[in-house]
C-alpha cells in the first residue's frame, strides 16, 4: 500500500466514522434564490400526483390562494403552476395561471388523492372567513387531470344553510362504506357558532353532499386525525387547534364503535390546554423520535399581558383523557404587528433540509425533523432546529428567522423538494409585501 492510498483509506474511514456521528453539516436557514410578484398571496401548497408514468418534478403542482379584505372586490382568484421544479432558478415570467376565482376568501389548499371521486384528482380548495361579505365558504373540488382543469369546480358544501367559514380537509372514511368521506371544521359569525362536521361521498363528482354534525361547538379551523390507544383500547382520535375557544382538545370513539362517530354518544372529549390564547395549528407527529407521537401546537396568547406567540409540544400520556399531556415550550416571543385580531406564529409544518441528513443515523436513529413555521402577522418565516438529536432534549429549539418579508404579514410555506435534488426547497407567501419568496437548502 502506497503512502498515498493509505492516506485515502484513512480519510475514507474518518468520512465514514463522522457520518455514524452525524456529519452532515446543514445551514439551518435555506437559501433566498428570489421572489415573485404576485399580488396579496395567502395560502401556498405542493401537491404530489400519484401518476407515476410522471417524472417526479411533473408530479407536483403549487397552488396559491389569495384573498384581498376590501368588500367590493367579491370573489378572490386561486392559482396554479404545475411542475414548479422546473422554474425554481428562473424566476421571471412564472407560468402562474388562475384556477378559479368563484369563492370569497380562499384558505388552504388540501389535497384531493386520486380515488375518492370518480374521475378527479387535484385540490379541494376551502374559503370563507369572518370579514364582512366574506363569509359565505365553499369546499370547492378542481379536477387537475382534467383537460381544462378551470371547467371542473364542484361544491360539496353547496347544500350549507347557513354561512360557514372553511380552512381545512381531511379524508377519511367516515361511514365504513369504503369511500372516503370530507371532513371538516367551520364556524359560522365567528365566536358564535363552530360545527365539526363531515360530508358523506356519494360516490360521484356532484355538488351539495349530506352533511353530518360530529361536534358543536368544538373545533372550528384546525384539527388532526390520529389513531391511539388510551388505557389499552384502540382509539380513532381528532385533536384540535381551536381558534374561538382559546384551547387545544382531543375527541375520540373507540375504534369500530357501533355507529361511529354519528353517534354522540360514542364521543369523549377532553380539553387539553385552556391557557395557550388563540390555538391556530398544529401537528401530530413524533418530534423527538421515541416511538410515540406528540402533539405540536402553535398559539397566540392574546391576554392583555402577554400578546405574545408560541409554539408548544405535548408528550401524550398512556391515558388520554386521565393522564398528564406535559408540556414544552421549543419556540416563544412571537410578536405580531399591532392592531385588531394580529397574532403570531401561524402554520408549522416537519422537514429535514436534504435527503443526505434526513437518511443520516445518529446512535443508531434518524435525526429529529425540523419546524418550518410562519410568523403570521409578524412578517416573518422561520425555522425551528431541535438543540440536539437526543430524545430526551426538550430545551427550546434553535430559533431563526428564513426572512423577513418586508410586509405585516405572511401566508404559508410550501415546503418539499420540488427539482428532485436531494435539497430541500421552500415557496413562502409575502401576502403583504406582494410577492412569493423562492429557498433552497441547495449551497450555491
Ligand atoms: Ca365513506
Ligand atoms: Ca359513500
Ligand atoms: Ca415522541
Ligand atoms: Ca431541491
């Protein structure tokens, strides 16, 4: 063996020692390629095809809600680009095109997977919020194989009585008739009236599907399916950010109870924390990589002497409705711009930054996943970095700002890799500063 060889092997073998140490050196904040001119951008998301004849950058579409507060101007426009990996370094003439512009307010963007409507694959677009002439919501389906995906908008909320705000879908089989049902969480003025409901699929793409009442009076924005065990028995869980009740709470039925959840009966509730403020969102994943999923909320808590934003987690103890949820603190000291209904932090949402360091073991587990959330009305994005990889670490996380946008507020992050590199990239709505802002994890 040459002196030369030798000397690669070593490197070789100190390469591969640090990597089993956690070697993959990441920046933690990504990289700003540029923006986008777009005017007042909410809501933004990136949805995958399950066609896989598509190469994997044509498989994902960016959709982007807007909305704009002024009464007179009614309807809001949505919109679309597909394949949004093939423009990440190109940001001028974005073929940005408008999907809709038939409902007041859009908010989020869901997913709607191939299979749960006959035909349609694509988005199911909620809307409607608590502004004046803006409050009549829809649950809009848009079918994005179609020819002319514009052409295709159905309204399953179409039979509402009366006028309900929307901010969110989840799919699931609510009736055991194999089909996957709409569910959803609404308010109607406000404080006033919230109704967790879902909409039974009737197995067609038609408007005005059969609704049914879970809860009143519950969640009302936010919430998360999740299946659990509380005291030995299986259990099919909602837990709920709740905006107007100022709380994050669980409601479960134990799982194949007779009648479901059309029965009150079957439902047990318990609030888990009544002293956040405003609950805007959260997640129910395992942050700490012990085996057990954790519930992750972002709250803005407006009581006169705080006005102060948080992001928590909540260790779920082995009895649900007894035992103690203990509470973290990994993120605090959000602080919206002043005024009427401002708050602070907004959607959070797990990523690693490149697939390198999301397949990297460090003593002999994956790396906790890292928090991208939007500071809402404090016009700025953020990530939240675990202080180290061991689960037992609760210490807050490593805080930093991706941007400032320049504007009172921001959206939502679209985050995933949309060219397919191995980096992760990050699409962040400016809603004021009038613009998208386009990151990658990708070094220069
Ligand atoms: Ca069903
Ligand atoms: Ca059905
Ligand atoms: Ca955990
Ligand atoms: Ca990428």
């Amino acid at each position: 063996m040459t002196w030369l060889s030798a000397c690669s092997l070593l490197l070789l073998l100190l390469a591969s020692a640090s990597v089993s140490d956690g070697a993959v050196d990441v920046d933690t904040v990504p990289r700003l390629i540029g923006t986008v001119a777009l005017e007042l951008p909410a809501f933004v998301d990136i949805h995958e095809s399950q066609d896989q004849s598509l190469p994997y950058i044509d498989r994902l579409t960016l959709y982007i809600s807007t909305f704009n507060p002024f009464a007179f101007l009614k309807n809001d426009p949505v919109y679309f680009m597909r394949s949004p990996g093939r423009h990440l370094y190109n940001l001028t003439n974005w073929p940005i095109t408008q999907l809709a512009k038939s409902a007041v307010w859009p908010n989020s963007p869901d997913e709607l997977p191939s299979g749960v409507v006959p035909g349609y694959e694509g988005v199911i677009w909620s809307s409607g919020f608590l502004v004046p002439t803006k409050t009549k919501g829809k649950l809009e389906l848009f079918n994005m194989n179609a020819a002319d995906p514009t052409k295709t908008a159905i309204n399953i909320a179409s039979e509402d009585t009366k006028d309900y705000a929307y901010h969110r879908v989840l799919w699931k089989d609510m009736d055991g008739d194999g089909d996957m049902d709409a569910v959803t969480a609404r308010f109607h003025n406000a404080n006033k009236e919230q109704s967790f409901a879902w909409m039974e699929n009737p197995g067609k793409a038609v408007n005005g599907w059969t609704q049914h009442e879970i809860y009143k009076d519950g969640p009302d924005v936010s919430f998360r399916n999740v299946q659990l065990v509380s005291g030995g028995v299986a259990m099919d869980c909602f837990l709920s950010a709740e905006l107007w009740h100022l709380r994050t709470a669980i409601y479960c039925i134990r799982t194949g109870a007779n009648g479901g959840w059309d029965n009150p009966d079957n439902i047990q509730m318990r609030v888990i924390d009544d002293t956040v403020g405003q609950a805007f969102d959260l997640l129910v994943e395992d942050f700490n990589n012990d085996g057990r999923v954790d519930l992750l909320l972002t709250a803005f808590n407006n009581s006169r002497h705080a006005m102060t934003g948080n992001v928590f987690v909540y260790e779920m103890p082995d009895d649900l409705f007894e035992g103690e949820w203990v509470r973290h603190v990994i993120a605090d000291n959000f602080q919206p711009a002043k005024g009427n209904n401002k708050m602070s932090p907004g959607a959070p949402q797990t990523f690693y930054p490149t697939e390198a360091y999301r397949n990297e073991m460090v003593n002999s587990k994956p790396r906790r996943k890292w928090i991208a959330v939007s500071g809402d009305d404090d016009g700025q994005a953020y990530v939240l970095r675990p202080a180290s990889d061991a689960s037992d670490d609760w210490r807050p996380y490593e805080k930093s700002v991706i941007v400032n946008s320049g504007g009172e507020t921001v959206g939502t992050m679209a985050v995933g890799d949309m060219d397919g590199d191995g980096y992760t990239d990050i699409i962040l709505s400016g809603y004021s500063a009038n613009k998208l802002f386009v990151f990658t994890y990708k070094p220069e």
